[in-house]
C-alpha cells in the first residue's frame, strides 16, 4: 500500500482498528505493543485471514517503533481499560504516562504524522499527547464524537426501525457523563428527531447514549468496548487518508471557537489530508451552549489535575 497507519496499543481496540485498516485495504498497518508476541502474533494471523478477506495490506507486528517509521497517521490505543464501576476518569494517571512515553516514541520516527488519541479518559489524553509531542493542533485528533454519536444513531434507529443510513447525529463536548447529545441537530432522512420522537423518549436515549460505554463495560466485566470505537478511529483515518474533508464530531484543541480556548472538546471538524482542516461552529442554542460549557468545565478539571500531578 502507498500509504502506512501505526496503531499503537494491540489490544482489543488497536487489533481491530488493524483489522478494519486492513480490510478496507485503506493503509499497510505496523501494530505496535509492549507485551512481547502479541502485535507479531495478531499481525501474523490477521496477515493469515488477508488471502481470504481478498486484501493485499501488509501488516507487521512489533515491541519498538523503527518499523512504524513515517507514518501518515499513529492510532494511539494504549493504556488501560475501564472495568465495572470505573469511570473514564480513573483512568487519568496510569494512561497519562504510558501516552506521554508512546508519545516521544512516535514523534521520533513519525515527526509529520497526524496522530489520532482513544485512550482515556479521551480528551485529558490528547492534552498530553500535544504537551509531548509539540504538534500543531492541527494533527492531534480525539476519537470521541463518532462513537458517541454512532451509539445515538444506533438507539435512534432501533427506536425507528429506520436503516442506520438514513441516519445523522450529532454528540458534542467530551467524553464523559457531560456529553452534549443534540437532538435538535439528529435527524432522519434531515428531519430531526424531535419532530418524530416523543421529548421524553428522547430524554431517555440521550442518557442511554451518555451511558453508551458504561453499560458495555457492565455487560463485558472484564473490559470496555472495541468494535464501535475502532470502527470511529478508522473512519477518521480513511478521511484523512483519502483527503475526503468529512465533517465529523472528534475532540480538537479549541482557540475561541464556542467560546472555549486552549482545551480538547468534541465539536464538528472537517478532516483531510491535514488532519483537522476546519473547526465547524454551529449557532447552539443558550441550553445547548450551557451544556457544552459545563462539559468542557470537566475536561479542564481533569486537565488540572494533570497539572497538580506534574
Ligand atoms: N506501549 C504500547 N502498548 C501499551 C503500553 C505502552 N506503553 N501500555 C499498555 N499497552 C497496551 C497493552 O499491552 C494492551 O495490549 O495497550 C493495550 C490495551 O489493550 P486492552 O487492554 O485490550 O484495552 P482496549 O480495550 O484496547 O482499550 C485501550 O482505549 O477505549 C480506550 O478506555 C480504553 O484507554 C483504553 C484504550
């Protein structure tokens, strides 16, 4: 393949973000892992599954980062995973360090690369992953908003018994219990839910979808999910790989726009061959605008105690 996607982390996410990249045949994929044999061993059977899945992706597996040299995009996965009765935030100090040394890893061998962050808790993450790397904020994207939106789109439809396709929403702010579902910006074939769906009834998948991951890691109990935030990281890697300029929600470093500077929220941007090309600023509404200052509010508390941490 021309074009090459490292995914850091061979974990339940990062494997199959590799699978997805592979079978897409959008990218040669290098995964990268510190427990020695797994990246090689997935990379290997996946290698194995590409005669029949009709690909020709070269994918390697590694313990160290020469091999993920001059990356178009790293997928950072690495870290851990919530369990039953966690929330994201618990996260915060054991992942802060292990993006911090991923970090200086891939800068040294990918130093133009568009870096794409999933580990949690997501935004505090992509704070770290810049403070490290000294990227531009153009090239430091957090997988947040798709997921959380697909997670709406997935209740909506099943509400509607509607195809996915016909299906938009729109999830803002971080990722946490603040997240800013906007029902007033979901709709179905471009009418918007609130026209087709009782006020209450949406009420309760906007919840639903706040507890979107919660309610996978108590189902799963031994960890959180992965197919849908992998799906999410690839489609954003596709878009900036085939410069498509999708307009997609991800959590970008803010400058003024909503009101808010110098913080990872999730908001809609235009990704391409740049990374992030366009921040998309839509007139919210005053309860709308309250509800994504106080999750950017969260963002910045977990910011902060980064800060105190050193
Ligand atoms: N360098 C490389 N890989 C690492 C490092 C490190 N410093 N530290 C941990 N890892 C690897 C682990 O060895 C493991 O294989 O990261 C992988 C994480 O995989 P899982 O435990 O399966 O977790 P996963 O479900 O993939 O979630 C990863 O994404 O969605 C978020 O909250 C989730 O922060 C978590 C991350």
């Amino acid at each position: 393949m021309k074009q090459k996607v490292t995914v850091v982390g061979a974990g339940n996410v990062g494997a199959t973000a590799a699978q997805r990249l592979a079978e897409k045949e959008l990218c040669d994929v290098v995964l990268v892992d510190i427990i020695e044999g797994v990246p090689q061993g997935k990379s290997l059977d996946l290698t194995q599954a590409a005669p029949i899945e009709k690909h020709d992706a070269h994918l390697t597996g590694v313990n160290s980062y020469e091999a993920s040299a001059n990356s178009d995009i790293v997928i950072i996965t690495a870290g851990i995973p919530r369990k039953p009765g966690m929330s994201r935030d618990d996260l915060l100090a054991t992942n802060k360090g292990i993006i911090k040394s991923v970090t200086k890893e891939v800068i040294k061998y990918s130093p133009d690369a568009i870096l794409i962050i999933v580990s949690n808790p997501l935004d505090a993450m992509c704070h770290v992953a810049m403070e490290e790397s000294g990227f531009p904020k153009q090239r430091i994207i957090g997988m947040a908003g798709i997921l959380d939106s697909a997670r709406f789109r997935a209740f909506i439809s099943m509400e509607l018994s509607v195809s996915v396709e016909s299906i938009h929403a729109l999830v803002l702010g971080g990722h946490g219990d603040t997240m800013v579902p906007l029902p007033r910006f979901s709709t179905v074939a471009g009418v918007p839910i609130t026209e087709l769906i009782e006020a209450n009834r949406i009420e309760e998948m906007v919840t639903r979808t706040r507890n979107g991951g919660a309610e996978i890691v108590s189902l799963l109990k031994t960890g959180s999910a992965y197919y849908a935030p992998a799906s999410a990281a690839v489609e954003m890697a596709e878009s900036i790989l085939k410069d498509k300029k999708k307009i997609l929600p991800c959590a970008a470093y803010l400058t003024g726009e909503y009101g808010i500077s110098n913080l990872f929220v999730g908001v809609p941007v235009k990704l391409g061959s740049k990374g992030i090309e366009q921040i998309i600023e839509l007139k919210l509404s005053a309860e709308e605008q309250q509800a994504l200052n106080k999750s950017a509010a969260a963002v910045q508390e977990l910011v902060d105690a980064m800060k105190k941490m050193g």
